[in-house]
C-alpha cells in the first residue's frame, strides 16, 4: 500500500480489516517496527478523536509523531504559475517536499470549502499533498472521504454482527451547521466491499454525490428503511446538488427510541462528535444499543492497521 | 490511588510524599512502568510549569504523552438534558469516554469562572471528566484546587525545614487580576497533614472558603503572622465572600526585606508565575531566600509520584 | 560547546562540519544517547522546518521533546527591575531557570522587531535567556542570526561543491513584506570559516550590518557577482541603515533562468519558505539546479550534531 487516501489504495480490503482487528487484540505486537521512523500530521481543520487515536496508533508502533497545526496561520499556496506575493508564504510543492524530509509518513486533514464543489471532489487539497510528497500519505479527513472512520466503522460492524450480512442503514440527521459529506462518502464506499445490506435514508435534496450514490439503495422513508435494521449510523451531510446548503427539512430525522424500535435492535453508531436532542436522543445515546464509544475506541487499531501497511516493506 | 483531584483522593499522603522524594533521587528508577501507556492532558486553560513538568514526569515513567488545548476552538457542553443546538459541538459525556479510549490517565486543567460560586465550588468541570472518565483522572489545576502544587509545596517544604514542626505562613499578596483562589485552597488542605504550623494571613474580605478555612488559624496582622515564621509562602486570590472581586486593600501586602527580617529567615516561596515588586520585591526573589525555582523543579517528582500510583497495579 | 547561539559558540566549526555530515550517513548511530534528556523549544514566532526537523533530530538522538508556543498568549517581561503591573505576567528570570528544571537543553526562536534596532543587535530576547537558563540554549533563529540554518547551508555547499573552492554568492531577493536579516547576517558569518569565495549583492541601501558585512566582498551588479558563480544563495532581507525599511529598488533582482545562465552552472539554494515569481521563478526552482529540498532535509543533520555536542558529555 502506497498510500491511504480512499478505498481504491487498498490492494486487499478485507486482508486490512482483519489486521485491523488483530491490532486491537495486542496493540504492542510489533511496538519497534516504525522504531526511528516519524509521522508527521498537518491540521488544516481541529481534530479530537482523529489526532488522538492517529498518535496513539503511531505509538504503539513505535514511530516517533510531529504534529502541525497548520490552521494556525500557515498559509499554503495551492495554485501553480502564481506570482506568490499576497499573504501565503509557503508554496505546496516546497512544503510537501520538505515535509517529507522529516517525515516516512504524512498525515494530512483538510476539510471542503463547501462553496467550490468541483475544487471540493476534486479533493484538491489532499491531491496536492500527495502530488508533491515523497513518502506516503495518510488522509485524516479530506474534502470528500475520511477512510480511516470508514475502517473503523467496517470493523465495529465485523464485532458486533449477529448474522452473516445484517442490514445496515445510513440515515442522515439535523444538524445547526452545514457540514461536509466526507463520513457519508466513504462509509458507503467501504460498505460496498463490506458484506452487509445497506440502505441510505435521507430527505429529499440531500442525494450523495453521484459517485458515491451509484449502486446504494436510496430510501427516502426513514421508517421503511430501518426495518429489520442491524445498524443505525447516523450522520449529518449538507446537500450535493445545492452545494454546501441546507434544503429545509419537514419531517424530524432525529433518532430516537421510537424510531430504533421499528429496527431489529440495531445498534446505534455515530462518528462523534454528535449533537445531543439534535441528531439522536439522549435516550438513544445512552442505551446499551449505543456503540458509539466503542466505535471511537477502534480508530485507533483502524490507524495501526493503516500504518503499519504503509511502512512495513520499507527499511 | 483511583484519582488525584484533592487530598481525600490519597490514601496515604505522607507514602505519597516520601516517594516523591524518593523519585527525585531517581527519576528514571522506573523509566519502563509506564511503557505502552499514555497520558492525555486536556487543557482548557493554558499552563507553562504544569504542562511541561507533567509530561516530563510522564516520560520519565515512559508514558507516551498526548496533549489537547481545549482553549483553543473545542466548546464542550457539561449540562445534560439539553438541546445542542448551539456553538458546542460535543458534550462532555462522550468526551470522557472518548479520550478515555485513547489514555491511561487523563490529565484536565480548567480555571473557576470567578463568577458562579455555586458551580465554580462544585468543581463542576472537573467533576464532570471524572464521572464520564472511564480512566483516573489527574487534576492539573481545577476551579478550587490544584493538589499537584500542594505536593510539591509540601515537598519543598520538607527539603528545607530545619526543625521538626516548622512555621509556615500562607500570605496573600497584591495582584493586578482577580486570580482563582485554588492555590491557597489546595495548600492550607495539604498542610492539615503535614507536621507544620500553619497561618494564614490576608487582609479582611480575603477568607477563604469555609469549608478550607476550617481548623485554619487566620491573622490579619501580617507582622504578627510573620513572626518566627520558617516559610513565607505568598500568592494572590480573590475574594470567597464578595465572589470573585478585589475588595479594597490599604495596607502594603507585597513582601519586602523589611517583612522577611520579620522572621525566622524564612525561605521564601511562591508557586509561580509571580508579578515582581507587586507581589513580592526584586530582592527577595533574588536573594538566597527565595526557593521558587526548586519548589518549580520539584513539580516533575510530584507528578512522577501521583502518576505512578494511578497506574502501578493496573497490566 | 556549551550554548549554540552563534559560530563564535562552536570550538571547532570544521568539526562540528563533519560530524554533520556523519550523523546524515548513520541517523540512529546513536539512538539512545539522549535517553532519559529533554529538550524544551519555545516560540515566539512560528515555525515549521525549524519545529520538525529539530524535533526530528533530538528523536533520532533519543530526547523527549516538549514544545512550548510562546506566541499563543504567553507574555514575558524581560526589564529588570520593573513593577510587573501590566499584562505580562512572568519575568524572564523565572521563566529560563523554571524551564531549566524541566530540559537538558533549551530552543528559542525570536524573530526581531524590526524597529529597535539597537535591541535586536544586541539578540536581546536570546540573551535574556541564555543569562537566566541553567542549561544549553540552542538557537533556532534569534533577531539577528540562524546558525542552525548556516551549519545546514555549509553542509549542502560541501556536499554539492565540485571545487576545492568555489564561489558563493549570496543574493537579495524582493520580498513583500519586511524580513530579518538573520539568514544572510548568519550565512556570512558561517562562510567565512568555510573555504570559499564569498561574495555579497544586493541593491543600495540593503548593505548589512557593519559586524557582518566586514572582511565580505559586495558587490551591487548582480551579473557580475553571478559570473562564475558555483552556488546562488538568494534570500530577501530588509535594510539595517533605514532599519527594518524597505528601501525602493529599481532593478529586478528575481532569480531566474536568464541570470542562472550568467553563473558557472550554480545550484540555487534558499532556507525556505520561498515566494514563488517573487524571490525566484518556477522554472529556477523546479530545475535541477535547484537544492532547496535537499537543503532543508540536512536541517535535522546539522540539528543533531550541535545537539549531541552540546550533551555529550553530560551524564
């Protein structure tokens, strides 16, 4: 694996999840073999759970791990040909290169605009990373895919499953903001290779980009799509077609415990951080329906199993 | 130890302190206890002496060390019940439970409002990491406390006294800021078991809490207090009663030459950072009274002791 | 060596040359020979080269690093003898011996203010804490020089040089903005122990200062100062007569293929970041010619060996 930007770099996925797992039964299994080796990790957007358990996974492995907050007044210029003479300091090409002087691996988080979608799917800033680094790249969250979570997801379904291929829907929820379609875009990416049934339930306005959608069942009927559900994973995306907006919305979306009991006592997931009484009851979240910790908990064995692939031919 | 938020936290405090001194001798005597383990430290106030002497403590141990500023961008919500329909993002109980994925022991600083007494002296914050948390927690300065100073205070004091029960003054200092009043707290709680003879001295308006003043002798005499005393340890607070205000001080509380030729040449202590010739004069800092940069360097061995005890029983 | 602040600090320059270049062929040579050693970096100013591969290289030596971002909130006084009544809330004094308790070694990065000259030659804020630290103080680019950034410069003319002796020039650049003079006050300073023909051109009025500049050829036609030239070190700095000004220049001084052509088929060199078709063209920069990247990559080299002299023999 040359690099880990979405599920097409992953020569054999399910061999991944499997490793993935096995990291989680004993994390310092191979606690030297990224001995003498960084991780370096650039923020364009904050980051808990995806800085923690990234670090942690590093750790345990043994990489030594440098942190760059870049969305403190590090100003890239993307943009070639360009007389570089306003406010951005840096150029992507030098600081990609140079990054990678100091780094075996290179973590890169950079959110949408949400204003210019053809920049946004183009994921031009990750794009851009990996043109002009010179060691793997590891996405931490891009404009359109966060793979890590997605792994993380495959494998909190893999755990809890209670039958060869359970019923897993997507259902968007409320949200105060408009947020990206990263979680949403690559959780049915990677649940095309996972052997589960998955629906994706939204309101009207709120399609996936065409991309992504091709090939997922589609349901606009929230409670038709959680009968008979495993799982519920909730999440809140702003609109594709009107880009970066927020259609209005008359039905509630929320979850709550009425609508988890139209499904076969699915577990409840969600990626964090999630709004209370806005996108899932309190009720729900604090059931024993609800996995969401433990959901959180797996990225890191997600991010082990990713970093361990990208440096284990290396010397 | 389960955890190290206040005093009543310690089984034996004394044990405590004579390993702290005992980790001092030989910081790195353990330097693999702590191997595979890692330390979260959640700021939500910002710290120089905390920050750095916590982590160095942790890495003596060999904990992989972790830190969030929460101050910067990440709004949490504490109340329960509510609707999140606002400016924060993640409520507190997945918070906890999330980091507590991530660390062994998390480490969380927050300052009191200076404002809402009630919850301020509720230890509201801290309260809320330590019921959420699924691993002990260290406190790294709360709203009311800050018990790892109190250790190393006691140590310092230890390292320097010259008979068997010395006099120790608590003397309030001037300050151009309201500040917390979580460093005399703490001190006058820890100094309960420690064999010394305490006073506390400040001007009227500047009792502290009932709860800590208790079984405290106060002096509003400064002079008075000062007399024959070993150690003159001086910090600024705010007002208990008018919460969170400066009442009016007439009198000259800065600590002078004159004021230490009061005594029984007293070390000199404070736990920094200090304001000069406002709290305390030029020459008494840098005369061979002052001991605040060791009472400063003693801060790794405290931690070095409350860490290893969170976590010496635990695989 | 006990500080690293200027080449007047390193014994032997020729050596620690070497050594340089030693650690480049065998990184981890001496893996554990920090262990247990911490060193602390405080910023005033930003940084990413200077951050990552310092950091690097104290890894590769086997330190703890804890980095401290000064820039975030943290306001010292460094006056003697003042009423700290103000919004600076800790005295240098404090500060450099308190870190002193938590590191082996010290970093400081301070950029110059650009408008008290006579304070920033004297390297004010760095020497306020190499008076008051009890350890090692490392530069990391002070107001008025980078030697950290020089000993990498040497080191990548050494390696690159096809000559017993070949001619450096070093070229100012237009810049947007006002910038230190300490990469060229430096980069002189360091040329003059290395065995070449140095040669300095800039426009009028952009001559360095007079403890720099002495014993340096100037030289204002930039064609002739490239004639012959095996290396091209360019890099804008604002003037020191009309201190931290930006003077008018007619001419163009932007590096490009056309004047790369007047020089004896140089290498183009700079610290980096670089404005791209302001200080040089895409089509310099993106030749073969150019050495920048590798020139950032011997930062961590020439990091680790002023890191491992300056402990080597502590125990």
């Amino acid at each position: 694996m040359n690099q880990f930007t979405c599920l097409e770099d992953v020569p054999d996925p399910q061999a991944l999840l499997d490793k993935a797992l096995q990291w989680k039964q004993n994390p310092l299994a191979a606690a030297d073999s990224a001995k003498g080796k960084t991780l370096v990790m650039v923020f364009f957007n904050p980051s808990l759970r995806t800085r923690l358990s990234t670090e942690k996974a590093a750790q345990n492995l043994g990489f030594s791990v440098m942190t760059f907050e870049a969305s403190q007044g590090w100003q890239l210029e993307m943009e070639d040909q360009i007389v570089m003479n306003t406010d951005k300091a840096e150029h992507i090409r030098e600081a990609a290169a140079v990054i990678s002087q100091y780094a075996d691996v290179i973590g890169v988080r950079s959110f949408p605009s949400l204003d210019d979608r053809e920049k946004d799917y183009q994921d031009y800033i990750l794009g851009r990373f990996v043109e002009y680094a010179q060691v793997p790249v590891i996405s931490l969250e891009s404009a359109i895919r966060h793979p890590l979570q997605s792994l993380t997801d495959w494998m909190t379904i893999k755990e809890h499953q209670k039958q060869a291929r359970p019923k897993v829907v997507l259902s968007w929820a409320p949200h105060p903001k408009a947020l990206p379609q990263a979680v949403a875009n690559s959780f049915v990416e990677w649940m095309q290779v996972a052997d589960v049934d998955l629906v994706v339930t939204h309101p009207e306005g709120y399609e996936l980009a065409p991309d992504f959608r091709q090939n997922v069942r589609q349901e606009y009927d929230q409670q038709k799509a959680f009968e008979g559900a495993d799982f519920v994973y909730t999440k809140n995306w702003s609109a594709y077609s009107d880009y970066g907006q927020k259609p209005t919305v008359k039905k509630d979306w929320m979850i709550s415990l009425e609508k988890m009991a139209w499904t076969n006592e699915a577990k409840f997931m969600h990626c964090l951080p999630v709004r209370r009484n806005v996108v899932v009851a309190d009720a729900v979240l604090d059931s024993p329906q609800s996995i969401v910790i433990q959901q959180a908990g797996n990225r890191t064995f997600a991010a082990q199993a990713v970093l361990h692939e990208l440096i284990k031919n290396k010397v």
